[in-house]
C-alpha cells in the first residue's frame, strides 16, 4: 500500500510538473510581463503581487489547465483564462491595465467574503469549496487570497477548471468539450467565449443587450488570443444569453 500511495503522489507530482511547463512554454516571463505591462505600476494596489513565479507554481497544481488540448486549444485557454481575470482585476483602459487590483474597492459584496483574487473570488461558499479543494481555510481566513499570491491564483484556476451544476466549467468551454443542454439552448446559451462570461458573471452581464462589461472582456481576450496567434471563435459576447 505504501509503495502503490508512493507512486501515485509520484505520478501527480509529475503531472504537475508537466502542466507548468507546458503553460511556462506558452507564457515565458517575458510574455507575462508583455500581457501585463501595468500590473506592477505604482498606482496598482496590486503592485508587487501577482508574479510571474507565483502563477506558474499554482498551475501546476492543476493538471490539464492550459495544457489539455492541442496547442491552439491551449492558447486559446490561457488567453481566455487572462481575458477575463485581466477585466476582473482592470485599473484603466486599452487592455494593457489587468491585474492591477487585487480586491473587491468597496468591499461591499458579501463581507468578509467579497471579491479578491484574480477571479474576484466571491461569497462564502466558493471560499468554501475553493479552500476545500487546494487545503487552506479561506473561510476562517479569506485575506489568504489578497495576501498569498500563490493562493490567490489557485483559487482562480480553481474556479476555472470546477464545473458547478448547471454550469459547466470554463475549461471544459474554452476547450469545446462543453454541449449545452436543451435548457441551455432555449436560453441562448451555446458554446465560446460568450459562455466563459456567462459563468462568471451572468447575472448582471448577459441577457441585456450590449454593454460595456462584455466589450471589455472580450478586448482583453482578442488582445492575448493576438498575441499567441491563435483565433477567436464564436460567439464572444453574452448579450443574448440568460444567464446560468
């Protein structure tokens, strides 16, 4: 038994070691700092925070993220993956200013368990879930997520990669292993980056028209999908779609 526990904690290491370096092929230190020119600018409160260091340790601990599918599929993972946490964290304009904060301004959502992180982490129960799953008490210490920055990109990719029913994940989207149900078809939900918004905020964003959210995601997301030269797929903005 010990010897069977040995080799599964080897062959989970390596997979890690395998996602990060598949994500670190694809997001050198330079392209990080090419993607996010201001996060450290001193007029970020996030300056110093998120590096390059600390993102690449987090992906490892999830297999599969920017790294199950075909190298176009991946790109286009991390650019939608960064789209969206880049217009999450957002402190200015032209797609060049993610990651600039890295908690909720006012703080009024849920305290104490209001946004934080790159995703915006936000509400007791993705504490919770999201504490359960990388081991750390996020609930009876939700700062972890604004004052580790390992940490706080787990909690992210986290959210990224857990499908939670009627949602599916945003990994399972981006990938297009994602085929919506009759309900997801009678409410206007289909497949691409439109989806990814959907999960994440569609509560306010998506089923009302155009509006300045969706533009900026998907900005931030044509911006990194240029940059990594891969296209941009269908139905990037959730205009029409009820939400989840």
């Amino acid at each position: 038994m010990a010897r069977l526990a040995l080799a599964a904690m080897a062959a989970a290491l390596l997979l890690g070691v395998a996602s990060a370096q598949g994500v670190g092929s694809i997001i050198t230190q330079d392209v990080y700092n090419a993607m996010l020119p201001n996060r450290d600018n001193s007029i970020c409160p996030a300056n110093g925070f998120y590096t390059y260091d600390a993102f690449i340790q987090a992906a490892s601990a999830f297999p599969g993220f920017g790294t199950g599918g075909s190298d176009e599929a991946n790109k286009r993972e991390l650019a939608a993956f960064f789209g969206q946490t880049s217009h999450e964290t957002n402190g200015g304009a032209e797609y060049t200013w993610g990651y600039c904060f890295k908690e909720e301004i006012n703080k009024g959502t849920s305290p104490p368990y209001y946004g934080r992180g790159p995703i915006q982490l936000t509400g007791q129960a993705n504490y919770q879930q999201a504490g359960d799953a990388i081991g750390e008490d996020l609930v009876g210490n939700p700062d972890l997520v604004s004052t580790n920055a390992v940490i706080s990109f787990k909690t992210a990719i986290w959210f990224w990669m857990t499908a939670q029913p009627p949602k599916p994940s945003c990994h399972d989207v981006i990938l297009g292993n994602w085929a919506p149900s009759d309900a997801d078809a009678a409410a206007g939900r289909v497949p691409g980056y439109g989806a990814i918004t959907n999960i994440i905020n569609g509560g306010i964003e998506c089923g009302v028209g155009p509006n300045d959210a969706n533009v900026n995601r998907i900005g931030y997301y044509q911006r990194y999908c240029d940059m990594f030269g891969v296209g941009y797929g269908d139905n990037l903005d959730c205009y029409s779609q009820q939400h989840f």
